[in-house]
C-alpha cells in the first residue's frame, strides 16, 4: 500500500510540475509539497489552507500526509530527491515535448 501512494503522489506531482499550464510553478503548491513530504501535519494542513480545499480533499491529504510520515527517512529523502529530478527534468522544460502527455480538449 505504502508503494502506491508513494507512486500515486510521484505521478501526480510530474502532472502538476509538467502541465502545459505551470509554466510556472505555483509557490504555494510547492509549500504544500514541502510539507507533506518533510512538515508535520499541521504544518501540512496550514500549507492547503489556502486552497480552501472541501472537508473530504482534506481528510485524504491528511490521510496521504500520515502513510508518508510512516515511511522510513531514507524512503522520504529519496522521494524529495525525485520530485527536485522531476522539477528540474529537462521534460518539464518550455522546450520539450511535455504538451502531448496533456493533449487539448477540442
């Protein structure tokens, strides 16, 4: 299970970072990232709280927040290192092809 949300998180992070829309990264999120990975988790609740996410999205943040927590510290320091590898892949740059893994609805 602790597999799946590691993988989970990872694939939805390079979504986010890759996205033709985040040219930009939103400060805010990467808070939000931060904490999650390294924060407590009322550092992690403080961090979406301007998100204004619903009970629900909260709930399973936090959910998400807690399993990362249990995972040993070499495990979270390695999926720090890949979101930074994933941030700074030459994929996620203006130049590359990273529009066609999020095609336009027509």
């Amino acid at each position: 299970m602790k597999l799946t949300v590691a993988a989970a998180l990872a694939l939805v992070t390079l979504s986010v970072l890759c996205s033709p829309a985040s040219a930009e990264i939103c400060p805010s999120f990467l808070q939000a990232l931060e904490a999650l990975l390294v924060g407590s988790v009322s550092d992690y609740e403080a961090a979406i709280a301007m998100f204004m996410p619903e009970k629900d999205m909260k709930d399973a943040g936090v959910y998400l927040k807690i399993q990362i927590d249990s995972f040993p510290p070499q495990t979270k320091k390695g999926l720090q290192k890949l979101m930074q590898k994933m941030a700074t892949s030459p994929l996620c740059s203006e130049d590359s092809q990273a529009e066609d893994l999020h095609p336009q609805k027509p």
